[in-house]
C-alpha cells in the first residue's frame, strides 16, 4: 500500500507515527513478566529518544542554539558533544539489553532459567506453549517461543532445542496418524478446548500505576541527570495525546469494519468444510532424547502416553543437528518464501519475460536477518561525488541513463546472492562482470575530500543495437509455499515503463508521461527494497534487542567518524555511509498490527506475512528538484489463521484484520504522506463520492466508475483472481494529485487489505537532497539536511548519526510500550507521544543544520 504526504493533520493519512499505544488488549500479557520492570526499561527506552532528539534541553537552551551563528553548521564542539551524547546512548543501552527477559526468543535463556532435566523442559514447552493447526515448520523454536504457540512439528522442534542446550543427544520421530481414530479425534478435542490455551490460563499481572510510572520517571531523571518537572510535563501531554489517538484509530477500525461488511453484504457465516486441525494432527512429529546410559527416552507434547507398537515401527527418524542455522528438515515439510526478479523485455513489439534472480528461503531460519534487494550497476563512475561547485545531479543523471547492465542482488544479513545481470535492452548475462564496488567506495572518500572531476570517468554511452529491444519493466515476485497448499504469488512494481492499461491491451507502446526512459528505468533501480518476512508474531523483546544490536554495530564506525571529521579530518566520514539504518517501518508495522482491535486472542499465524518498504529515485520535473525519492510501504502478505472457538466468525475477523493492518501500514512510516487509502476514503466521503462494489470484470458496477486507466487496469487484475473491490467512484485529489485506493478483500476467506496504485497502502515521496550516499551498491537514503551535496564532512556525518540512532531508538521505544500494554503504558506511552513530536529537532538539527 502506499502514502504521501500534505493529508490533512487531524486524520490518521496526516499522523507520523508518534510511538502510539494503540491497542485495547496486551498480547505480551501471554509472557510472565515482571511488569513494573518492563514499564521502566520503557521508560527508559523513549527517554532515549527524547533526549537524543533534544526534547530535554530547556526551551532557552533550544533557543539560543537556534540563534547562535554556527546553528547552520555544525562545530567541532558540537560534534564533540553529540559524541558523548552517543556514546552514554549506547553504555545505557548495553544495560538494558542485559535485562531484557531472554526466556521470549533465546532458547538458552529457557535452559538456564529452568535447568537441564529433559521431563522439565518437556512440561515447560507444553505449559507455556499452546499447539495451533498447520503442517511443517513456519516458526521454528524462536519463533514458537516469540509466539508461544506453533504446530507439532514447530513445537517438537522447540524442545529438540533446548534439550540440546541441556547436553542431550536428539533424534526426531514423524508418523502419519488415522484422523478417525477414537484416540486422534480425542487427542484433536483437547488441543482445541481454548482452557488449554497459556494466553487463557496466564492470569495478567496488575500493570503499574500511572503515579508509579511517573515515580520511575523521576527516579530515572535524577540517576541520569534529566529535568524531572520537563519529563513529567511531556509524559502527561503525550499520554493524552496517545489515549486520543488511540481511541480514534480503534474507532477507525471499527468504521471501516462495518463500512466494508455493509458494502459487501452478508458473508457467509462458516469456514469452508474441511478443518485445518483435521488435517493438521494427522503429520505427527515427537522425539526422542538419549539418556546418559544410552537409552532413548519419547517425549511426545501431544501424545503424554506415547504411541502405539505399530506406529512406533512406521516411524521416520531423523537426528536433529543443526548445521549453519538450516534445521534438518527437508523442504517438503517447510514454509518457503521465494523472491523472484523478472524482467520484461519488448523486441520488435513482442514482450517476453525471463527471471533474473530466484532465492528460495526458510523464513524459521531467517527470522531477525535483513532481507535487501538492490541492484548493482557494473560501470559505475570511480569518482561519483563532485568537488565544490560541480553538478551532482548531471553526473548522476549521466551514470543512471548509461549504465550497460544491472545486477539485481538478494543480500541476506549482508551476505549476497545473484545470478544474472540484465542488460539495457532487457537480455540476461549469466556471468555479470561483477566489481566488488571498490571504484564507489573511492568515489565516496574522495568526493567528500573534494577530489577530482569524474565526467571523464563516465565512459561512452552504450553502442547502439541493431536489435530495437527494449527493458520494459521489471518485478519483484514473492512466492509463499507451506505443505500440502499451492503456492501464493504477488508482484511488485521495481519500474514499469509500459503500464498495466497498455499491456492487458495488448499495445507496446511506452508511458506518454514524456520521461526520458533510460533515466526512470536507472533511477529506480537505484533503490532498493527492504523485507520482513514473518512466521510469527514478534516478540517485543526480541525486536528491541534487534534494534540495540543494530546501534551497537554502528556504535564504533560512528564514534570513530564523529571524532575523524572533529579533528578535520573529512575522509574519517565515508565508513558512516557504508552503515544501514535500522529498518524501523517494517518494525513499526510488524509491532502495531497487533496491538489494535478486539480480536487479538482469536488470531494467529498459520502462514508466512511479509511486507517490503521500497526505496525507488523517481526523475524530478524541475532542474532545481532532479530527483525525488519514493518511499512505499507495502504488506505484500497478512493472512491470519483464526483459532477454533472463533471459526463461526471467522471471515469477519480476518476483514478486521485487514483493516488493522491497512491503518498499521500508514502509520508505520514517520514520514507526511501523500497517499494512502484512509486518506483517499475520507477525501472521497467528503466530497460525495460513493463507494462501488466490483465482484468481477464483466460487473455492470463498472458503468458508476470513472477511475484512470492505470488503476483500472490494476483493478481488473485482482478482479481477475478472485478477488472482491471496494473503490471510490472516481478519483480524487491529495497534495494536488490524483488519487485512488481500494479496498481488496478475498470472499472466499475474508481476507482484506487496503491498496494503491503504487502497489501498497501508503506512498511518501520528498525531493532527494544530493549528494546520495552510495554504499554496498545501493542507495542509503538519509532524510536530513545533511546529505545536501553543499554541505560539510560533519554535517554529513551529523546526518548519518541521526538516521542510524533515531531509526533504532524509535522502534525499541515502539517495542517497550508494546510489552506493557495500553494500561501499563501510563507516563511510558506519554512519552512516546512526546518524543514523537520532536524527532528532528534539538540535537539532530544541530548536527544536521538544515534538517527537512
């Protein structure tokens, strides 16, 4: 889904996400946790936050920092400070994330807290997780313990785990059950009975008080030398700001909830007849463990009694070693995701499409990893970034438009994997020259140096090919398999320069917007994508110690740069921009779309989710604004399982969830929108505009519409796969640009999600100040002042800082309140709200001068 930006202030299109606490339930209230301890490591977490963003310093002191003559540029004794500032960020840090509970997402922490008794250990994996209906492994044992739930085989192998941190030597066992057996059917009956759920039997814990909270407040002001009054006055104005947002979204919800079932009529009131738990416990997994005498002892979480003689002796076994992170379990019996590249290449008006790339991965063994896809060109300039005075943008322009070929690259935690380079004219070289981007690591240091003109390094353009082919688009395809189900397939825009109207058409001319298409095509595979995929519900823990971790990598690269360009010393700034910043929207989203609505318990996931926030250089209209950078976030995948004593109710359920997660993608991103669909509807709603229900391609509904072609063309593609269209009669107008956005919804199952014409619900989009940092072959977009081609080494730096520290206080402040809760958010959830509205400013500024 995708957003923009200019909505109006008082709708959810126009909130940036002010670390909201929005949900009415507290999922994390299935984990014992000691809850006065959580709410002040959330305090903590979003004082972080506000005193890095300068909220703490007094309004005098903000003041005379504005009006001081060095507020443009940063000094060296500014830089000095925000050193120190950083510097005690991160030894604070260390400490919380030595107190994070582990016993969520690190099996070893079980063992140590519970001991190495295999009977122990078994009796905790079956009384703090609860069995859900689907076959293989999604979760894996980090996942199911971040979840505390998981099929049979994704719970066996939890326990493989931890016995085999306690010393034991673990075999798994796999048989295929009779689901008429009087004992199946039985054992089936129980596992359903929600009393035999943890998130059911697990009395929550009284949260702390509001005046508790603001007592750790000011205990935490004192040991940290904050201004105590300051701190209390921000968490009661946030506080309320949060309750009211809050209250407003789940209102919104609820809106939209009754708004779409009205629209679509009465839907069924059942599943469809065959039962997912029937299916489910007939691939029955259990293990065994060898004793130190040498015996193998069963341990069976669904079967306490075992199984019998002949089941045993039909048994496949299957020792557990894992071996680089890959569980030993073949791939017939794993959810996958696979990302595919394919190009689109016209030749004397003939399309035809070939794959680029293709990486099949385990999301159980991925779960916390970065999943990038960029593009690496091949002949890129040795010297990009240009001396004082010099054009960036012509150099760029010139480097986009001329490049031979592209590499698209799958980097999996830094690690990357690609196949075949695409040519300008859409051919596929399955040996790419492959440069290690040694010429661009040079071209950073010495631009920012101020080192020597490229435009002779350019090269000449391409030679004309005899053949007229042309690289008409190209897509990002994610493939979801889970056993025993056929595949799920989405594609994604990366360019399109044909359009969707003229393709279904059958015409092969290119987009008439009168944009040069070499630069559109180089520009947006100039970007980069970003994905989450998910086999579980993250654990807020678990995403906070990614979010510390991913500061504490940066931690010396930023120190060492700071103090570098303090002394003078410009190039001590180019490791900063080879650094990624946290990927806190898909964090953001992945926290926030379940801590909102009534039916959190009635949910899980039976499949993999995944959500992709794409970065794509768009050509600029104006000579002054060449380029604009596109941010959309996008939920490519959010089907949810809805658990048995819910099942009557089921598709209402997943629509709700469907509009969660809509509103969960706008306010995912910190950045104003320019288009998002709950924007669009309300635009729509103001001016009169009714809403039309589309069932098929041939509807006579399609008479009421007037929509452009491009949106109608996208439209009648999810009409064409079954899908039911909920859409405004015609377009209407946001930040001064046509918009429409629709509603998808599945009546087969209920399931929902909001969209756009950019492929997601929300799309943001602001001038890109160049100079752009080129790093590992991709783009890292830094949403300040400082990356102005004009501006200093330390201001430069100052901006990297401030995108890495802010991109990962952000969401460990996001993730601290979502493990206590709305009612124990108290002063902690104010905060957040306050620290909210004033990212950008106070040190971040300072450093960055010219901060947008």
């Amino acid at each position: 889904m995708s957003a923009s930006a200019d909505t109006p202030g008082d709708s959810i299109a126009g909130e940036r996400l002010r670390l909201k606490v929005v949900h009415e339930g507290s999922m994390a209230m299935r984990l014992a946790m000691d809850l006065p301890t959580r709410a002040l490591r959330c305090v903590f977490c979003l004082l972080m936050v506000l005193s890095w963003s300068g909220a703490t310093r007094t309004a005098q002191a903000q003041t005379a920092a504005a009006a001081s003559p060095g507020a443009g540029e940063p000094t060296a004794r500014d830089m000095d400070s925000a050193r120190a500032s950083l510097e005690s960020t991160c030894k604070l840090l260390e400490a919380v994330q030595k107190d994070l509970p582990r016993e969520g997402f690190d099996p070893k922490a079980v063992v140590e807290s519970n001991g190495r008794d295999p009977s122990k250990l078994t009796a905790w994996v079956r009384d703090h997780t609860s069995w859900v209906p689907y076959r293989g492994v999604l979760r894996g044992p980090i996942g199911v313990l971040q979840d505390r739930c998981g099929g049979t085989l994704d719970r066996t192998l939890l326990l493989a785990e931890l016995l085999t941190n306690a010393g034991r030597e673990v075999r798994l066992g796999s048989v295929t059950l009779d689901p008429n057996s009087a004992d199946v059917a039985a054992m089936t009956a129980t596992l359903l009975d929600p009393k035999q759920d943890p998130a059911t039997k697990t009395a929550a814990a009284a949260p702390p008080t509001e005046a508790e909270q603001i007592a750790l407040t000011e205990a935490f002001a004192r040991k940290h030398g904050f201004d105590p009054e300051q701190l209390k006055r921000g968490a009661s104005d946030g506080l309320l700001r949060t309750r009211q947002l809050a209250a407003k979204l789940a209102a919104r919800v609820a809106d939209q909830s009754e708004a779409l079932t009205d629209a679509l009529g009465q839907l069924p009131a059942a599943e469809p007849a065959a039962d997912p738990a029937a299916q489910a416990i007939q691939d029955h997994w259990f293990l065994q463990h060898r004793e130190p005498g040498g015996a193998w002892v069963t341990a069976d979480l669904l079967l306490p009694n075992g199984l019998a003689d002949a089941q045993m002796k039909a048994t496949r076994w299957t020792d557990y070693k894992v071996v680089n992170g890959r569980l030993p379990v073949d791939d017939a019996n794993v959810h996958t995701v696979q990302v595919h590249v394919v190009v689109e290449r016209m030749s004397r008006g003939k399309r035809s499409e070939a794959v680029a790339l293709k990486q099949t991965l385990r999301p159980a063994e991925i779960l916390g990893k970065r999943v990038t896809l960029f593009h690496h060109p091949t002949k890129w300039p040795s010297d990009l970034m240009a001396p004082e005075g010099q054009q960036l943008s012509e150099r760029l322009i010139a480097a986009m438009r001329t490049q031979p070929m592209w590499v698209p690259i799958l980097s999996i935690d830094g690690t990357p994997f690609y196949e075949a380079g695409v040519a300008a004219d859409g051919s596929l070289d399955p040996k790419p020259p492959m440069d290690p981007m040694g010429q661009v690591g040079k071209s950073l240091a010495k631009g920012i140096g101020g080192a020597a003109d490229l435009l002779g390094n350019l090269g000449d353009p391409p030679a004309a090919n005899a053949d007229p082919s042309v690289w008409t688009a190209e897509w990002i395809e994610i493939e979801t398999r889970q056993p025993g189900q056929p595949p799920t397939i989405e594609r994604r825009d990366v360019f399109d320069l044909l359009g969707p109207a003229a393709r279904s058409a059958g015409k092969s001319d290119l987009l008439a917007d009168g944009a040069d298409p070499d630069l559109t095509r180089g520009a947006a595979l100039f970007g980069r994508t970003e994905l989450l995929i998910a086999p579980c519900r993250l654990s807020p823990d678990f995403v906070q110690n990614l979010a510390i971790d991913s500061l504490m990598k940066a931690r010396t690269p930023l120190l060492d740069a700071m103090s570098g360009v303090a002394r003078g010393d410009a190039k001590a700034a180019s490791p900063v921009f080879n650094l990624e910043s946290f990927p806190t929207a898909l964090y953001n989203y992945a926290m926030t779309r379940f801590m909102v609505g009534r039916v959190q318990q009635a949910v899980y996931l039976d499949r993999v989710n995944v959500a992709a926030f794409h970065q794509r250089l768009v050509p600029g209209a104006a000579a002054d604004q060449p380029f604009s950078v596109r941010e959309i976030f996008d939920v490519i995948f959010n089907d949810i399982a809805v658990r048995h004593a819910w099942r009557a109710d089921a598709r209402r359920i997943r629509l709700e969830q469907g509009v969660i997660d809509t509103n969960a993608e706008v306010l995912a991103t910190t950045r104003p929108q320019k288009e998002n669909l709950p924007a669009v509807f309300e635009r729509a709603a103001d001016e009169g505009v009714a809403s039309i229900v589309l069932r098929s391609n041939d509807d006579p509904n399609w008479a009421k519409i007037q929509l452009p072609a491009e949106a109608a063309a996208r439209i009648r593609a999810d009409l064409k796969s079954g899908q039911t269209i909920v859409v405004p009669a015609k377009a209407v107008s946001l930040a001064g640009t046509a918009s429409v956005a629709w509603w998808r919804v599945d009546p087969a199952s209920g399931r929902c999600l909001g969209m756009t014409s950019h492929g997601g619900a929300t799309m943001a989009e602001k001038a890109a100040l160049l100079a752009v940092f080129v790093g590992t072959s991709y783009l890292n977009f830094h949403g300040c002042g400082g990356t102005n081609s004009a501006s200093s080494a330390m201001k430069k730096v100052g901006c990297g800082v401030c995108a890495i520290a802010m991109g990962a206080l952000t969401t460990l402040a996001l993730a601290s309140t979502a493990g206590i809760g709305v009612a124990g958010a108290g002063a902690a959830g104010g905060l957040g709200g306050a620290a909210g509205g004033v990212l950008g400013g106070g040190l971040c500024n300072i450093l960055s001068g010219s901060a947008s």
